[in-house]
C-alpha cells in the first residue's frame, strides 16, 4: 500500500456489501490482497456469539441456554428458531448487528492504513452503513447470483431464493451506495477494484 501522510483519526472507514453471490467475499479478497485491512462481519458475527459474553448472555436470555451445546453455539438449532420467524430474527439482528458495529469500530482503530473495508452482506436492511465514510455496492442481476451460489454451495434454485429473502433489493443497497462495482461477467473486476483502490487512497490523504 502506497504510504501517505495519513493520521488515524482521518482513516476511512469503508463499507463493502453486495447481495448473495454478487461477488463481494471475491472483491474483499482483492483489496486485501493490494494490502487493505478487511474485517469480514459475518466471519466477525459468528466469532462474537461464541466468544462475547454479553452477546451469549443476550443470545441465550433470547433463544434458551440450549443454543449453547458445550460452551459452542448450536449454529443449526439457532437457524431453526429463526427460520420463518421475523420477529426472532430482529431480536438475533439486534443484538449481533450492533455488537459487530463495535467490534468494527475496535478493530479499525488498531489498523495502520489509510482505509480500512467491512464487507457484510447486511448492509442496506438497517442503518448500520452510517458508521462507514463511503459504501461500495458489488452489483449483479439476481439470476447471475443465484446461478453462482447454487454452483458455489451446491443447492437448488429454490433454497437459494429462500436463503436470499430476508436480504436487501438490489435497489435498497444500490441507494446506499457511493461506490459501485459491477460484476455480473460484463466487466473484469480487478481493474474496477484497482481504480477504486487509487480513489479511496486520494480521498484519504486529501
Ligand atoms: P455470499 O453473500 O453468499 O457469501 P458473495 O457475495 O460473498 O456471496 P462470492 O462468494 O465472492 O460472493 O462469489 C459467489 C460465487 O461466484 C463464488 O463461487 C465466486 O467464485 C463466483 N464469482 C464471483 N465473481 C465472479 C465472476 N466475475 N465471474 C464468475 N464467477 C464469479
């Protein structure tokens, strides 16, 4: 990563989301290899139901004690207490998403770079994306991603429908957005990335 005169209290903060199969784990993983801190939430999520206190203590007081087999959350038994059950599965957002938010915040404050990225698949479905300077979108027509996430995890159409339907419309996130990657295979993404690495290391050190 080029080095600039850069302070931390001036370091962006962005934010990369995309739908299911829009390519955006791949475009994480370019950026990081052009040397950007990347905090991956889901990842991140996961890790804070096991290891958090507070965010077990909330979590069993929620879904039972029972979630934890072992000390280690029941990720199956956890996704049927919520599967169908919006109102089970604002409580889970509730108290993960603003746990995430703080482990991000953390996290950014101990890196060392101009900016540093949060890719999160759920992004537009609240206002979390306020805590970032700029939103990346990765965008891709439904059908491509359904398509890539049925090659991907082996699945059928209508599972991957299934799994998507509590997530943004490719509108919803494409309103948050600043920035925008295509990828649905009409334009090659490093090139997009590379571009947009060279404008957010410029806007950091303006
Ligand atoms: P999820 O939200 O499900 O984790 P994602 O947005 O992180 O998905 P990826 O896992 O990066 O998406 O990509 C989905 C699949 O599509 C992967 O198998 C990946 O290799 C493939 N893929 C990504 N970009 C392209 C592309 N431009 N052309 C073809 N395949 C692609």
């Amino acid at each position: 990563m080029r080095l600039r005169a850069w302070k931390q209290d001036h370091m962006l903060k962005i934010g990369l989301t995309g739908g299911m199969g829009s390519g955006k784990s791949t475009v994480a993983r370019i950026f990081g290899v052009l040397g950007v801190p990347v905090f991956e939430a889901d990842a991140q999520a996961k890790d804070l139901m096991n290891r958090d206190p507070r965010v077990r203590e909330a979590v069993s007081a929620c879904f039972g004690p029972e979630v934890y087999r072992e000390g280690v959350l029941d990720r199956k038994q956890l996704a049927t207490l919520v599967f169908g059950d919006e109102a089970r599965l604002a409580s889970l957002n509730a108290i993960v998403h603003p746990a995430v938010r703080g482990a991000f915040q953390a996290w950014a404050m101990a890196q060392q770079a101009p900016y540093v990225l949060m890719e999160a698949a759920i992004m537009a479905e609240n206002d979390g994306f306020r805590i970032f300077d700029r939103v990346i979108n990765v965008s891709c027509p439904e059908a491509v991603r359904i398509q890539r996430v049925m090659a991907r995890d082996g699945v059928g159409e209508a599972e991957v429908r299934a799994r998507m339907r509590h997530q943004a419309s490719e509108d919803q996130r494409d309103r948050i957005a600043h920035l925008r990657i295509r990828n649905d295979g009409s334009e090659l993404v490093i090139p997009q990335v590379l571009a947009m690495h060279e404008q957010l290391l410029q806007m950091a050190a303006a």
